[in-house]
C-alpha cells in the first residue's frame, strides 16, 4: 500500500495530477474554440482544431509516464546503482558473474604481438602529427572562450 500511495498521493504525483485536470480540459477548450474559427472561415483554424487533442493526449501519455517511471532505476541514479549491484556480486562470486565465463581471461590467454615501434623520425607526417596533439594537449579544452584557431594547410 505504501507504493500505491507513493506513486499516487506524493507531493510529485498530486502535483502531476493538478497538472493533467489543467491541462487535458485546456487543450479541449482551444480545439473547440479553433474548431469554431475553422468553420467561421480561418483556413489556418482546422489545422490547429486537430493539433490541440493531440496535444491533450500527449500530456495525458507524458503524465502516466511521468508517474510509472521509477527513477531509482533509471538514469544516473539507477546506472550507479546497478554498477553498485554489479561489484558487490563480483567481489562475491569472482569475475565469472558479472561477466560471464567466456570473457574472464588469464593472462596467459591475452598474449597478443606487440606493434612494430615507429619513432617520429622515421615518418614526418607522425611526427606533425604528434605535434599538432601536443600543442592542442598544452592549449586545453576547446570552448567558445578559447577557440581553437583554424588549422591551414598549404600544399607543398
């Protein structure tokens, strides 16, 4: 019981509620009245004479949602929760639960060739290149207070 009256009677739900009675009739008042605008001559009236009970089904939709969603389960909330759930089981049943069996792998198995060395001598476009990171590392984050200036290039 003491869901039910969460969901429906909390501060968030009642103000919800108060919301959807405002809105729905709203929205049936301005159809009516477009509707009767269409048909005094407006063109422009039949058109919102159908938007406005779509807009009225829309709010009646974002209000059932909006009082379904269990935010203790979604979004940030439920991410850090989940992740929470998901490390205390590991640290409990090892790896193998959380990941399952066939992507646990001992070191043994992840032997993997190391890539052939490339020294910024050996290729000049590499090393303009690590260049051009580093001065954008040293310049920081680009936002509209520091812009980044434009690269130009010139053919050679």
């Amino acid at each position: 019981m003491d869901a039910v009256r969460e969901r429906w009677l909390s501060k968030r739900a009642i103000g919800l509620h108060v919301a959807v009675v405002l809105f729905v009739p709203g929205c049936l008042v301005a159809a009516w009245w477009q509707a009767t605008r269409a048909l005094g001559g407006n063109g422009l009236s039949y058109l919102y004479s159908f938007e406005w009970p779509i807009f009225a089904i829309l709010g009646v939709y974002f209000w059932w949602m909006f009082l379904h969603t269990d935010y203790e389960e979604v979004g940030l909330k439920g991410t850090r929760k989940k992740l929470a759930r998901a490390a205390a089981r590991e640290a409990v049943l090892g790896p193998e639960s959380v990941l399952g069996p066939e992507s646990v792998h001992t070191p043994a198995s992840v032997t993997a060739p190391a890539p052939p060395a490339v020294s910024d001598a050996d290729d000049p476009e590499l090393a303009a290149y690590n260049r051009r990171l580093a001065a954008l590392a040293a310049s920081g984050p680009k936002t509209w207070r520091n812009p980044e200036a434009p690269v130009v290039r010139r053919s050679s």
